[in-house]
C-alpha cells in the first residue's frame, strides 16, 4: 500500500469506453493513475442548476424565433427591420447572455 495515497477507487468500464480510455493515455504519455488523477484534479467541474438552465435556453429559442421571424419578412417584403425591433432583440439577447454567465458563475 502506498502510504501517501492510501485510498483507492474502482470504476467500471465498457469494452468501448476501456478501448477510448485506453487511447486517451496512451496519448497522453501518462500512466493511467497520473492520466485519471489530472483529470479528476485538475480540471474544474461546473454543475448547472437544470431548472434555470432550462428557463435560459427556453428564452433562447423565444430570441431565436423572433430572429427567424425578422429575417422571413426581410425575405419576403424586401423591407428594412425597424430600430424598435432591433433594439428589443439585442436587449433581450444581452439579458439573456448576462443570465448564463451569472448562471456559470455562481455554479462554478
């Protein structure tokens, strides 16, 4: 046993997940203890909060919508958009924005 790492995890593997596993190290010139630990340590791990994860890529889609919207009547009337709907799209877009980073952040 080794005295300065006494604990010692086992995980299961696929024969497909061993075979990537397995080129990943290899690629990686590490032997697999030092491969697994730099990526477990090394490596921050962000978990999102699903829900408002959830409400941010709905008001996604909604921005999306409304921007398909704005370029089919652009196609079809040869019309310019009017300064209102730009600026609304780019405000909700920036709210948008500024509620996933707020999101990774407070998560990370």
């Amino acid at each position: 046993m080794n005295k300065s790492r006494p604990n010692q995890f086992l995980f299961r593997l696929n024969d497909t997940e061993k075979e990537l596993f397995l080129k990943k190290v290899t690629r990686s010139g590490l032997s697999q203890q030092n491969y697994v630990k730099k990526c477990v340590l090394d490596k921050p791990v962000i978990s999102l909060d699903r829900a408002e994860m959830h409400k941010i890529l709905v008001e996604l889609s909604r921005q999306g919508n409304n921007l398909n919207q704005i370029a089919r009547t652009l196609n079809e009337r040869g019309d310019l958009i009017r300064l209102k709907d730009i600026t609304e799209m780019k405000e909700g877009l920036e709210d948008t924005w500024q509620q996933l980073r707020q999101l990774i952040h407070t998560q990370a």
